[in-house]
C-alpha cells in the first residue's frame, strides 16, 4: 500500500516549543547527535526559539497535515543561527536540523533542510555550515545531498556517553557565497 503524505514547513512557534521539547529530548538522552546532556524543557525551548526569531534567523518546523483536528503534528524542526560570536560571521551561519525518531527515513530531513537553506538565502545569508558529530553518518549524506562539503574535521571535539567524539564540519555556499560583497558590507 502506498500512502500520500502530507506535510508542510512553515515556521515555528511559541506553541511548538512542547513538540520540540519532546523531539529533542530523544536526541538528548539516547544519541550523540548533540552534546547536550540533559534535555530543554519546554520553557527554555521557547526560550530559544524566541531568541533564534528575534535575532534575525530562521526557525522551522515540519507538521503532518491533513487531520482533521489542528494544524497537525510536528515531526521535525530545524533552525539557523550566527556560525560565530563576533560581527564578522554574520553573513554564516550554522544549520541544524532533527527529526522525530519514529519518522526517520521519511525525506523529512531533506526537506526541511532544502527550505531552511532557502531561507537563509532569502535573508541574504552567505554561507552555511554544519558541525556534526562522527556518530551520525545519516546527517553527512543528508548535508551532502544538499551540496555541503566536508571542510575539517576536529578530533576528539566532544565528549559523551563516556567516549571522545569527533566532530565534522561541512559547508554550503548559500547564493554568490563569497563572489560578491553583501548587500550591507558595513
């Protein structure tokens, strides 16, 4: 049997931040997708969220639609922030990206991937990178897919679940990249 799904990547709210919560939480405590050891509620995932928007940068979700009650689930989210601290990266920034473990291998990572890094595009941003850790080769070949490219690699970046982990870093020109100035060259 073949089934339609529908989905739709729009951006997040405040509402989602229970759902993000939960997704995350996953990640948090089972894997060493991220070296964060003890999960965001929901309060600081709203926290964040806030903080993501109010800066200037994109945050999405993915949501089934197509039920009849509400807007439907959130099954993914991804979201960009400033690569670096200091003023000279704010044309890159860092994408990250997770999907609800029990809708891996969906497509729901490259899609909502593709429409995060358009939009990135849109607000006029450069360059996108990736830090991932060595434990998660689903999400290279996803940032692959996407036109990253492996660009270093830190050894022994992080640790977790008592071993050392390293960390890869790719990257993706977003628009002309570095082949022009940006439209705000202060």
């Amino acid at each position: 049997m073949t089934m339609i799904e529908e989905l739709t990547v729009c951006d997040a709210s405040l509402e989602d931040a229970a759902d993000i919560a939960d997704i995350y939480a996953h990640y948090v405590l089972e894997s060493t997708a991220t070296f964060e050891t003890v999960p965001p509620d929901r309060a600081e995932s709203e926290r964040r969220i806030g903080e993501i928007v109010d800066a200037g940068y994109p945050f999405l979700v993915v949501r089934e639609t197509g039920q009849a009650s509400g807007p439907g689930r959130v099954i993914g989210f991804g979201f960009a922030h400033r690569y670096g601290p200091r003023v000279g990266y704010r044309y890159s920034v860092e994408t990250t990206i997770y999907v609800a473990p029990d809708c891996i291998g969906r497509g729901i990572g490259g899609r909502l991937l593709a429409a995060l890094l358009d939009e990135c595009e849109r607000r006029g941003f450069r360059q996108a990178f990736a830090v991932i850790a060595e434990s998660e080769p689903a999400s290279v070949v996803l940032h692959a897919r996407a036109g990253f490219r492996p660009v270093g690699t830190l050894d022994g970046a992080g640790w977790k679940h008592g071993k050392w982990l390293d960390v890869f870093v790719m990257q993706r020109q977003l628009g002309e990249g570095n082949q022009s100035l940006p439209e705000r060259a202060t």
